[in-house]
C-alpha cells in the first residue's frame, strides 16, 4: 500500500511540473539586462522558460565566476581562446 501513495503522489508532482513548463513555454521571454548579456554571446530565448534557465544559469555560475563548472562557460572559454 505504501508503494503505491508514493507513487500517486510522484504522479500528482509530476503532472504540476508538466502543467508549469507549460504555462512557462506559452509566455513570452523576459526582456532584461541579464537576457541581453546571453543574447550578446548569440544565446537566444524565445519563451519564459528558456529565460527562467538562463537566468538560473547567470545567478548559479556567471555571478560567482564558475565558469569552469557550467557547459556554457567551457564553450565560451574555448571560442575566445581559440580566437586569441
């Protein structure tokens, strides 16, 4: 019995996280500061849930200079190096 609570509730989390991303793919992007520094680096976002991301990504590792740690930061790192 305790199986399957646990599951029924996963399923009821599961089915407000589908419901969310939905709404946020249906709104449009955000307009600021930090979207126009990724849009700059050529990094686009057409709805709020690409905006949501890269802002995480900005406040997670751009802000505390962890580039090294974040897929984005290596790819722009090694575009510029190889530019030097």
């Amino acid at each position: 019995m305790l199986f399957h609570h646990f599951f029924y509730e996963q399923t009821k989390i599961s089915n407000k996280t589908d419901v969310a991303i939905s709404y946020l793919t249906q709104i449009k992007a955000e307009q600021n500061s930090v979207i126009k520094k990724w849009k700059s680096l050529d990094v686009n976002s057409g709805d709020a849930l690409s905006t949501q991301g890269l802002l995480h990504l900005y406040k997670r590792y751009c802000k505390s200079k962890k580039c090294l740690d974040c897929n984005w930061g290596k790819i722009f790192l090694s575009e510029n190096d190889e530019a030097i």
